[in-house]
C-alpha cells in the first residue's frame, strides 16, 4: 500500500476495479478521453496529446467493426473507418454514441452501437464553447 494525496491506495487489483466502478461520476466523466490527431494541425493545441470527448466533437473509430467493417454491422472487409460527430456520451460506461454508428436489428430497424472512448480518435474538435478552448490552449509551461 502507498500513499497518493494523502489518501491510501491498494496494489490488489480487485479494489482498483472496485474504485473505478463506485467513482463519483464526475470523476468518470474525465476518464472518457481520447488522442487528438487533428486533421488539420492546429498550432494553438501543439503538445496536447489526447481531450476529454464531448457532445459535438468529431471522431473516428481506430479499433473494433467499425473502424474496418465487421460482421456485426454488416460491413466489408478492409472498409475505411467509421468517422462522425458525437451525439452523446455516457459517462458511466465510458461509451458514446456516434453518427453512422448503427446496426441493422431482425426487423430491419436501425440501432445505435456505442462505441469505448479507448477506441477512437478526436479528428476535430467543437470549438463553441470559449471556455473549453481557452483551457485547451492555454499555456501549459
């Protein structure tokens, strides 16, 4: 057992998984993050390496049937990778919803296939909260 900010934490695994599980949900939210590999480089966000996603941004998905066409959503194989905006993120499973990202169920409806964060890229960022953008680009020196 060591000692982080003064507060114990444990080596056994099983209690790492149990924190991670019981965590406040604000606390979760700022694991739902992804690399940044922006299509077009920006200078303001250099030496940042990865985001915490939101609602708006784009992303594309870099592991799993969408990202190379799978059985599952019907695809070919070697197809080019899932990209699109984010509709919702779900804080407690750390899974987000994408547009595009949807499988054909029995009776033909469309379904939404959440997607990990750990399996995405953010392409483009929304840039309409200030507040947002002036903490990603502020100096970090």
């Amino acid at each position: 057992m060591y000692e982080v900010n003064g507060m114990a934490k444990s080596s056994k695994p099983g209690k790492q998984r149990k924190a991670q599980a019981n965590a406040p949900l604000h606390v979760k939210r700022k694991r739902v993050r992804a690399r940044l590999q922006l299509d077009k480089p920006d200078e303001r966000l250099a030496g940042l390496r990865s985001v915490t996603i939101r609602v708006g941004d784009t992303v594309r998905v870099v592991r799993g049937d969408f990202a190379h066409g799978g059985k599952r959503v019907g695809g070919k194989r070697n197809a080019d990778p899932l990209s699109g905006k984010v509709l919702s993120v779900d804080s407690n499973t750390g899974r987000l919803s994408i547009e595009g990202a949807t499988a054909t169920k029995s009776d033909n409806r469309e379904e939404a296939v959440p997607v990990h964060a750990s399996n995405v890229v953010v392409t483009k960022l929304d840039e309409t909260d200030k507040l947002r953008m002036q903490n990603l680009t502020a100096d970090r020196s």
